[in-house]
C-alpha cells in the first residue's frame, strides 16, 4: 500500500515550540541530511513504545487518560507501514541473540512493543500488524489479564474525567480531586493523581483503588468497557501462535522500587511462570512498571536478571547504540496522540536528539 494512500490523522494536537521546529525542518529535509552527523558512523537500535491504538476524534471528549492512547488505528497503520518501507524492523529476540551472540543487527533496526496488554492492542494493533508483518512484543500485566477489570491506572483516569470537582480526597494529595470542570484541569489533577499512586506502595495503592472501585461502582460499571478492559488469555494465545511475542510486565504493576525484595521477586517470577504457561513459549523479556528513573534500579535490574530474564526495557527515552547496549536499561522512545507523521519521521531519523 502506498504512503500517500493513509488519511492524515484529522484532530490536530497542541504543539510546542520544539515540535513545531522539528516539524518544519523534517518539511524541509534537513533530519535526513542531519542523521550522518547524529549517527557519527555508530549504529543503534530504536524501541517504540506504545499503549493504546483507539479510534478517538478528540482527546478532550475522551472520557479516560488520553495520555495512554498512543495512536488511533489509521495513525498506527500509516506508522507500520513507514517502519516496514523504511527501517527494517526486529524483535526483541532478533535483539537478546545479538547481545548474547553477537548476531549483527540490520541497519536502522526498530522494534515496536506494546505496555500492559489491552484488548484494544488484539483488536486494532494486532491486524495492523499482521498486515505489515511488523514484528512485536507486548508486554502484559498477567493479574490483570482475562479479569475483565480495569487498570488501576485506567480507574483513576475514568473517575478524573468524570466526577465533580472536589471529589476524590488523598491524604498523598494537597487537595481534593478534580481540581476543576474543564478538560485542562482534570488532566492536571490526573497526573497529580497518578504520581500519588505511582509513589504509593503496593498494600495501600491496592487499598486505596479498592475503596474507590466500592465507592463509586455504578460509575465504574457504566464505563465503556471495550475502552477498559485487557485482553484476554485467549487472545495471548491467538497472538502468540501467530508470532507476537509476550514479555512480562509483572503481576499488578507495581512500582518495583517501593516493593521488598520478596515481593520483587514474586512479580518477577510469577509473571514470567505464567506466561510461559499460557503461550507454551519462552519469556525473556521484561517492561519496568511505569519505567521512569524512579521505577527501577539496580536492586531490581539484579532481581530481573535472577528471575531468568534476558533484557528489560525502560521508558527513558533515547536510542540503544549497538556497540554499548544495557541490556537491563533499553530505552525506548514513546508514541502518541501529539507524535505527528513529520514528527514520527524525524524521531526515526534523529532519535538520540529527539529525547
């Protein structure tokens, strides 16, 4: 299918100063003629990370997080096919056997993974997928797999998008939540609101989710639950048997620096034991929980290494030189709504600039 053939995404997001720069120079051809002095005769590897592709006209009338809806699904195919035209894409398991025995990688080598396993990632990324034959990892939250209950995180964002101001009080929080009506503030007071949590050990983000699930569960019920739900145990298998490959994600997405060692090692192992299970496949992939710098460390890159795990992905951003890979710190460059077609192309181009 030919690239003029996509229709441009039509909602256009907000842009700053640096998107509006680097969109105009890729306009007019100058990240292509920049990638020899970015590349410096060095070669890398880039992972994009997605989370959601939902066909969604305007962030603001979305009742959720819109921040984890990485593309819709024309944006997303128009995306792989640019990837399959352009680049040469690989898996993470084209990538392990390199580092482990020096396989060389193509040139312009992307591997394309996917965060938490929603059902909307079999739905719409997968066929999309298929199509292009785009290798990819999906990296999936086992203890929310086949429950049919929302992510803690999505429960936050469906109750900031949707309860009067004031509603929601924390004692990790400054003031009550949502801050105000409109769609500016309740994003405000979502990321406000998803920091507390983030920061909150496993026992009371659980307690805390849990009292807002009793509180307010005829909202929660009359949510659009295709837009909530993970996948199933039977779309794994599906996808697996037909060469996506599953990673691990842990059990309830904890962050695992705030979690003793035993318990960092249950999430670890038991996420891995049962995908294996469920996918008769090996496991050797790992995604940090949120990902950030304050998610991970070197306790629990040594934990992932002993728990049998043969490369983990952050969600720093930048690109993985071939010559000096971490193999327990891959970065991986974030898509989403905001990433425009020049934007995307120019991040391919310049990705160690474009952080």
């Amino acid at each position: 299918m030919s690239l003029s053939s996509f229709p441009p995404y039509e909602h256009t997001p907000r842009k700053g100063r640096r998107q509006r720069l680097v969109e105009a120079a890729e306009a007019a051809g100058i990240t292509r003629s920049l990638k020899v002095l970015h590349d410096r005769g060095r070669t890398s590897l880039l992972i994009l990370a997605y989370h959601r592709i939902v066909p969604i006209a305007d962030p603001d009338d979305y009742a959720l997080d819109p921040e984890l809806v990485s593309a819709t699904p024309d944006e997303f195919d128009w995306q792989m096919s640019w990837l399959r035209q352009q680049l040469n894409p690989v898996s993470l398991g084209q990538v392990i056997d390199h580092l482990d025995g020096g396989h060389p990688l193509p040139p312009r080598a992307v591997a394309v993974t996917f965060d938490d396993g929603y059902r909307d990632t079999r739905d719409h990324a997968y066929p999309i997928l298929r199509r292009h034959r785009i290798p990819a990892t999906v990296f999936a939250v086992t203890g929310c797999i086949d429950s049919g209950e929302p992510f803690w995180f999505e429960v936050a964002a469906r109750l900031m998008m949707s309860l009067p101001p004031g509603s929601v009080r924390l004692q990790e929080c400054p003031e009550a939540l949502p801050t105000g009506q409109v769609p500016g503030a309740r994003r405000d007071s979502l990321q406000r609101l998803h920091r507390a949590l983030k920061d909150m050990d496993n026992p009371r983000r659980t307690q805390v989710v849990n009292e807002w699930r009793a509180r307010f569960a005829d909202l929660l019920d009359a949510s659009p639950g295709d837009l909530l739900s993970p996948m199933t145990w039977g779309d794994v298998a599906e996808m697996a048997r037909d060469g996506i490959d599953f990673g691990a994600h842990t059990v309830t997405h904890p962050n695992l620096t705030k979690v003793p060692d035993d318990e960092l090692a249950w999430e670890l192992t038991e996420s891995r034991r049962v995908l294996e299970h469920r996918t008769g496949k090996p496991v050797r992939c790992l995604a940090y929980p949120i990902g950030t710098a304050s998610a991970f460390d070197a306790r629990v890159m040594r934990a992932s290494a002993a728990a049998g795990f043969r490369l983990a992905v952050s969600y720093l951003s930048g690109v993985n030189w071939t010559s000096r890979m971490q193999r327990f710190n891959m970065r991986r460059h974030g898509v989403s709504l905001h990433t425009s077609r020049p934007y995307f192309r120019a991040m391919l181009d310049l990705p160690d600039w474009l952080r």
